[in-house]
C-alpha cells in the first residue's frame, strides 16, 4: 500500500519556514513522467542523464550589457561538467543545481529558461537565509567536518558544530526543493539521474518517494567514516536509508566503501553479498549496488590548458625565477584537513635536518580561495602564515626564501605552469576525499614541452590519509601528523636518481591517462544501467513516513496473501495439507520468550480439529523442547531438527528420517566450535540431537560474520569426509546430516498422504527464512520432487516479510499469520450459504 507520508511533514521546524512554490513549471522534456506510467521505457533513443549537483558548472561575471546583467559561461573544472566526456556522445544531458554564487540574487523564471536554452542547465532557486543555513550551516560546519573524522566535541571545537534540529531541517527543505525542481521536468521510467555529494544526502529519498521506479545513482565525493563516528549523528539512520533509497552508491575508496557497509550492519542490521565482483545489499527487495572507483581528470581540458602558449611562457619565468633551487610545489584549498601548516613544520625540519638543503629548497604552496566561511578558515590562515614567516625568518637569505606562498587568485595557466616546473609534489593532507592534485601533477609534467624534450619524470610526496594514495602505489607515503616522517620523505625526494623518478612517473601516468574521468563517468553509468535493468519487471511499494520511507519492490506475481482469496479455496477442499515454521511465523523473532502463546495453541487446536485438516510444526529446533511447548495439541504434527524427527501427533512415536544415526562427526565438529567460541564473545553452541549449531548474533556483527566465514571454512576441512553439510544462515552456522532439509521432510509427507490414499488438495506452507524456502520448492515446483500433486491441488506457499522468495505470497509479520491462520478456522463453520438457511426457515414455517 502507498505510503501516505509528505515531504511537506519535513517542514513542520519552527525554525524554517517552508519553501514558498515556484511559479516556474517547464514542460518535461522526455515523456512518461508520471509516477503511474507505463512499465517499459517510452523514450525513443538514449536515455536523459540528468546530473544533479550543489551547483549549476557555471560561472557568473557581472555585465551589465549580457542578458540578466550576467555573463554565464561553463565552468569547465568541474567534475559535474567534466564527466560529460564518459556519457553516450547521443544522450542528452541536463544539469540541476543552484546558481552561481555571484548571480544568486538574480534568480527568475526567465532566467531559468535562458540558462535551460543555453546551457541544459536547470537552476534551484534557494532563499539567501535558507542556503546560509543549508550549505554554510549544516554541510560545511557540521556534516562535513564529521565526515573528515572531526566530531563536535565542545562548541568551540575548530569547524565543528554540534547537531542542531534547525540546521538539519534547513538540510532537507533545501533537498526538498532540489526534488521539486527535478519534479518538474523528470521522466523517471527514461531519465537516469546521478547525485553528486554530501550536500545532497536526502534527496534519493525524496526522488524515491515521488518516483518508486526512478533511476537513481549517487557518487559520495568525500570520505565516508567509520561507523563509530558515523553512528554519532542523531539522524544517521535517516542519512543511511536516503542513500539505500539510490540504485547504486560511488566511493572513492574500498576503505569508505568497508565503512558504509559496515555503518549498515551495525545500525540497520543489513548484510552484504559480492557475486562476480560487484557489491550489493539487499534491501527491501531492491539490490543497492555499491561501486569502488576514485575520479580521475579530465585529460583533453588538461592537455589543453598545458600546450597553450601562455602556459609555456609561464613555464620558463618560473624556471627562470627559480634557476639554482629545488622546486616543491603544494597546492591546496585553505580548510583545517589540508595540512598546510604540518606541510610547513615538515620544511622546517628538512633544512635543520639537512643543512645542504638551505638555500636551495624552495616550497611554494598555493592557496586555493575557501569554500566555506568561518573562524576556521581564518585560522588555518593564520597558523599558515605565521609558520612560513618563523621559517623564512630563521633559514631565509637576501635572495632564498624557503616557503614562499602564494595566496591571490592564480589562473589555471599559471598554475599548470607551476605543476610542469615543480620536481617534486607534496600532498599533506589529514583526511581528503580523494584530491586530484597529484593526478593534475602527473599530466603537467607529462605533457609540458616547455623544458625541452627530456625524458619526463616526477616525484609525489603524498598522505596515507588521502583517497588518491592507493591508486599511485610509486608515491612516497607519510604519515601527515609525524614531521619527521614528511621531512625526510622530502629529502627522499629530492635525493632520489633520475631513473627512479622516471620509472615512478611513468607508472603513475600511464594510470592517471588510462583512468580518468570519462572512464569513471562511463564507469559509473553503465553499472547504474545493470543496477535499473530489473525496474520494469517488478511492482513497487512505498512505506514509511519521512525521511524513513522506503520502496518495496516484489515480483509481478507476488502478492499479499488475504483471507478472502485462500477461504473459497480451503472450503471446497477434502485432504488439506498445512505447513508453519515456528520462529519469525509463528513466533516473533524479537519475542524473549519462545514458547508460544494462548492464542496460538487455541488456533492449533481449532485447525486440528477439523478431520479434513493435517497441521504440523516444521521448525529446527529439537524435538523434546516442541513436544513440551506444544503438549495441548494433541493432533498437531511436529517436524523437528529440519525434519530429521518427524511425530504425526501427540499419540505417535517419533520417526527418524531414516538416514544411519552416526554422529561421530560431533567429536571432531564441536571442539572447533568451542575454540571459536571462546575467541568470539557473545557466540555459543546449540546442541541438537542431529546437528550442532553455533549462533553469533549477540556477537560484534563485523567480527562474528568474519569468525564466522572462518569457521564455515575450517569445518567444511576438518569434515570433508564426513556424511554432513555444513550451512551458514543468520547468525549461525549449521552441520548437518546429508539428505536433511525442510524440502526433503514435506516430501516426505505429502508422500505418506499419497500413499494413505489422501493425496494432499490444498497445501498451505508459511515460513520466513532461507530453509524454508527449501519447503516452498518442494510444493511450488513439485516437477523437481519425487511426489506429484493432483493438478487440482491448490498450493499456496506463503513467506513472512516482504522479500524476494520461491514464495508467491507474502504476509507482514507473525500476527498476520495468526489472523490468517483464525480465519482457516473459522471457515468450516461458514460453509453453508446463507440463503439456504432462509429458505430451510421459511418452508419450516409454513
């Protein structure tokens, strides 16, 4: 059923007030829009790509002579505009996003349309207050020092703010806004849409909420913690579930990639599975898949910028200013994870540690304008400064000033020149996304010619701590925060054999050209294509209010199963056959105590009553504890230990599957268990009398699944030879008996009807775990049994929990199960018409 949830609840804040609409409605480029379209694709041709960013790739010059007294051209720089290069050269593009910040007050319908004409692109208008608080608020001074490690410890705390309600709100109504944007113009059975960063966190849950069947990807452009700092944000279930509410979700790294799953794992209980080398969870039925691939640059724009010939001029004056030095060269935005000043402590130590190095090593460190505003800022400012200055002082000569920073605008020209002048690079960082710079470096020294035509080589002296570092394995890795550490992989560098810094070089371009950005821009498009290819052949749900909704997304065959479709059927038939798991069916999970209530012996017993009837409990716990539980039904059937005893009633003896009851295997199976339990806390061993099972859910989930891979492994060595299987479900691995399963016990049964002569005419099997699905084969596909039903028999096999399954129904949860189990027992009762009681009355009377 539909949600009933609105995104207008998320402005119930006090604090802001919600957006007023737009008047501006453009007409949807693509057709097919509407939530209730058509289940294929309508859309002749490629596909829409619509790319939605913080901001429009624009820039924007006041001129009072261009259209809106701005002048807008493309900002060429941006990743949002450089992975145009990967799309399909035929699939139109649009860009959704704010505007620049220069022409933010110049916001208009007839703007709008001007820079949809002119550029593709689509601009959110945001109020000046509510995009303070949003971007310069919340992002900037709370997710994204949170996301960089730094936690609010205090107010005072350097670019960290504590959690605020109001803040968080203004994060969301500006999401809102941007899915009221892409509202407008959105096919979303046609259109893939791909989000780009932190700042736009909530919007796949929007979107999701509006399209269930929309194609959503999104790429995180900065690092993603650990769970024990994500898992400090008040609201970081509503952040995890709004990125599982996207088909597919980007990182830079394996290390963030590891730390989003596990933040998965460890808040929302979800696991993961890698098949063929890609990485999905399951959720709700949808398979979020999770991709790994750092961004790269844009080759043909760098080329560009390199061989002009300004670069080159710039190329030599630099060479020229600095002939006779040993030219390192940083480059970074002024934020606290930059290291600049641990940057500057490392150049210090350097000329102390190496006075031969004095008066020949120069740092020139260029300081990109910030992107956000605060006493931070200024700080690192400061500290910066004061740090050059107390080194220029102390080592610096008429003529040789050792760090020498650059802090006015530098044109992307002369900043390439720098880059092809610079023998060396150094990268500091103490946390950093990704940062691109050593990969600009790489192609820099590369491609300039202005130097002559020598072989081309460079060194990188980069952080441990930065997301570029796995990719250029010929780096000189540091440890930032250790001074020493980059003191003396400067020396390194500056010491090091031409040869080697050619071989390092050519390494690293020969990745940085193979992967850049249109390889991950195709990359990433063509796995959110195979992450959507299943849209059009499954139904949609939405639940959930807020920012908790989600989307269910089921077969088109699987549906609920209600009491007025199973009764007509379960009236008219003579041998029925009823099959029920024990816990999750009949028996909430979360439920303390398991043995099972009034209401459910009464519903057993009503069922057993009816001679028609054959009920039996299929669970794999042991037989003494279900023959203790269930002792008031007398007629119930009890299927214990996956069915390896089997009882048709209180009355009979209990059978075994007929299987040799040899369990030697125990002697070598339980002593491996218990040393994984005693190094495993919060796991213990179940002992059955056919199986031994070791549970780890009240283990570390990280840690318990990997000690449980491990014992899987171990076990299926030590028991090779063995007549056994080892299984692992949730939370637990099983050995087993061969030949035991849920699917091989209902067989088993439903032979022994056939056999009496009662061959089985309705079938009803409710369960909700994997070894029940093992009884769902067994009557859905009775073609790859040994016993066949009659072709009259009604089957309904019937699964707790929305999910994919062999099931074709599904119910909510354990009390639906026991009202649909009520409702079988009242059927008899009703199965006289009414309107043969009036007439029986009527002829009575006369």
């Amino acid at each position: 059923m539909p949600s009933l949830s609105c995104h207008n609840l998320l402005d119930l804040a006090e604090e802001v007030p919600p957006l007023p609409p737009s008047p501006l409605r453009l007409p949807r480029v693509m057709a097919g829009a509407s939530p209730s379209s058509p289940a294929s694709p309508s859309q002749p041709g490629p596909p829409r790509r619509v790319i939605v960013s913080h901001r429009l790739p624009l820039r924007a010059s006041p001129d009072p002579a261009a259209p809106f007294g701005f002048r807008f051209t493309v900002d060429a720089g941006t990743v949002a505009y450089q992975l145009r290069s990967g799309l399909p050269a035929s699939a139109p593009v649009l860009h959704v996003g704010t505007l620049p910040p220069a022409a933010a007050d110049a916001a208009s319908d007839e703007l709008a349309s001007y820079l949809m004409a002119s550029f593709s692109c689509l601009p959110v208008f945001l109020p000046a207050d509510l995009h303070r608080r949003y971007y310069h608020g919340f992002c900037k001074h709370y997710m994204w020092p949170l996301l960089h490690y730094l936690l609010p410890l205090t107010p005072s705390t350097l670019g960290g703010l504590p959690f605020d309600r109001a803040l968080y709100h203004s994060f969301l109504s500006a999401n809102r806004a941007f899915a009221d944007r892409l509202t407008e113009v959105l096919a979303p059975d046609d259109d893939f849409v791909w989000i780009q960063d932190y700042h736009l966190l909530a919007l796949p849950t929007f979107l999701r909420k509006r399209f269930p069947r929309a194609r959503v990807g999104f790429f995180l452009h900065s690092p993603f913690p650990s769970s024990e700092i994500f898992r400090t944000i008040p609201v970081r279930d509503d952040l995890l579930r709004a990125l599982l509410n996207a088909d597919l979700v980007g990182f830079h790294t394996f290390d963030y990639a590891r730390h989003f799953l596990s933040a998965c794992s460890r808040l929302l209980g979800l696991d993961y599975q890698s098949k063929r080398g890609y990485i999905g969870i399951e959720y709700y039925g949808r398979t979020v898949t999770v991709k790994i691939l750092p961004v790269g640059i844009d080759m043909g724009q760098l080329r560009s910028v390199v061989s002009a010939p300004e670069t080159a001029d710039v190329v030599r004056q630099v060479a020229d200013a600095y002939k006779g030095r040993r030219l390192m060269l940083g480059v970074d935005d002024v934020d606290l994870f930059k290291g600049i000043g641990l940057k500057f402590l490392g150049m210090e130590q350097l000329l102390v540690e190496h006075p031969e190095l004095r008066d020949k090593a120069v740092l020139v460190q260029i300081t990109n304008p910030a992107r956000s505003e605060g006493r931070d800022v200024q700080e690192v400012q400061d500290e910066a400064r004061a740090i050059s200055a107390r080194v220029n002082e102390r080592f610096g000569t008429p003529g040789y000033t050792p760090i020498v920073m650059i802090s006015r605008p530098v044109s992307e020209h002369e900043k390439a020149a720098y880059y092809a002048a610079a023998e060396c690079c150094v990268v500091s960082a103490v946390r950093d996304g990704l940062n691109r710079i050593p990969y600009i470096y790489t192609v820099c020294r590369q491609e300039s010619t202005a130097l002559g035509d020598a072989p081309k080589r460079s060194v990188i002296v980069l952080s441990e701590f930065v997301g570029c570092s796995p990719s250029l394995s010929g780096a000189i890795r540091v440890n930032p925060w250790s001074v020493e550490s980059v003191a003396e992989a400067m020396s390194s560098a500056l010491r090091m054999s031409d040869a080697e810094q050619r071989l390092r070089h050519e390494k690293h371009y020969k990745y940085v050209s193979t992967h850049d950005v249109a390889y991950w821009a195709r990359s990433f498009d063509q796995d959110l294509q195979r992450a959507c290819k299943d849209h059009f052949s499954r139904r949609h749900w939405g639940i959930g209010f807020g920012m908790s909704f989600k989307v269910v997304a089921l077969g088109p065959n699987f549906r609920r199963l209600s009491v007025e479709h199973i009764v007509p059927s379960f009236r008219k038939t003579e041998n029925r056959l009823i099959l029920l798991d024990y816990d999750g069916t009949v028996m909430p999970e979360s439920s303390i105590d398991k043995a099972p209530s009034s209401e459910v012996i009464s519903v057993l017993n009503r069922l057993c009553e009816d001679p028609k009837n054959r009920v039996f409990i299929v669970s794999g716990r042991g037989k003494d504890e279900l023959s203790t539980w269930f002792a008031p039904c007398e007629k119930l059937g009890i299927a214990a230990e996956h069915g390896y005893f089997t009882r048709w009633s209180k009355e009979s003896p209990w059978e075994t599957c007929g299987l040799v009851a040899d369990f030697d295997w125990k002697k070598t199976a339980e002593p491996v268990m218990r040393l994984y339990t005693e190094a495993t806390d919060g796991s213990y061993i179940e002992h059955k009398e056919s199986a031994l099972v070791w549970h780890h859910d009240e283990a570390d989930p990280d840690f318990g699944s990997c000690q449980a891979k491990e014992l899987l492994d171990h076990l299926e060595s030590v028991l090779a030879n063995e007549p056994v299987v080892v299984k692992r479900g949730q939370h637990i691995v099983e050995v087993n008996p061969q030949g035991i399963s849920k699917g091989v016990v209902v067989e088993s049964l439903l032979s022994s009807m056939v056999r009496g002569g009662k061959a089985p005419d309705f079938v009803l099997c409710i369960g909700d775990d994997r070894s029940d699905e093992d009884m769902f084969e067994s009557i859905v596909c009775p073609a790859n049994g040994r016993v066949k039903l009659p072709a009259t028999s009604e089957v309904f096999a019937c699964t707790v929990g929305k999910k994919p399954s062999m099931a074709k129904y599904y119910l909510d949860d354990t009390v639906d199960v026991t009202k649909m189990l009520q409702g079988l027992a009242n059927a008899p009762s009703q199965q006289r018409p009414w309107p043969v009681q009036l007439r029986v009355t009527f002829e009575g009377t006369l």
